[in-house]
C-alpha cells in the first residue's frame, strides 16, 4: 500500500514591516550580524538563523538550545 501523501507546512510569511525598519548595515561588525540576527528571529521567521551565528547566541547566553 502506498504512503499516504503529506503537505507540507505552508513557509511562513515575511513580516515586510520588521525588514522595512530594521536594515542590515552595509558592511556590519559580526557583534551587528549578531544582534540583528537575534532581533530578526524574535520578529520574523522567513528563513532561519545561520548555523554558525546561532551557535555564537547560544554560547553566550543570549539564545535557548531549542532542546526541551
């Protein structure tokens, strides 16, 4: 019998008015990327966080794991 077929999630929406009032600065410090990453996430879930920043959040305290 074959697998019952599975939607899947509809991608979440760009929350325009967040990206339109908080800009990446042209050529930010890492400390910049780091804090706008953080806001971004609070605020809007078009893409996920790159690894490597996440990671740096987590390290530092300012980001949960993500685990139970």
């Amino acid at each position: 019998m074959p697998a019952p077929e599975t939607k899947s999630a509809p991608r979440p929406k760009l929350n325009r008015e967040w990206h339109l009032a908080h800009r990446m600065p042209k050529n930010p410090s890492y400390e910049q990327r780091l804090e706008w990453h953080a806001a971004h996430a609070a605020n809007c879930a078009c893409r996920e966080m790159p690894e490597t920043l996440r990671v740096e959040l987590v390290r530092r305290g300012l980001m949960g794991t993500g685990l139970p």
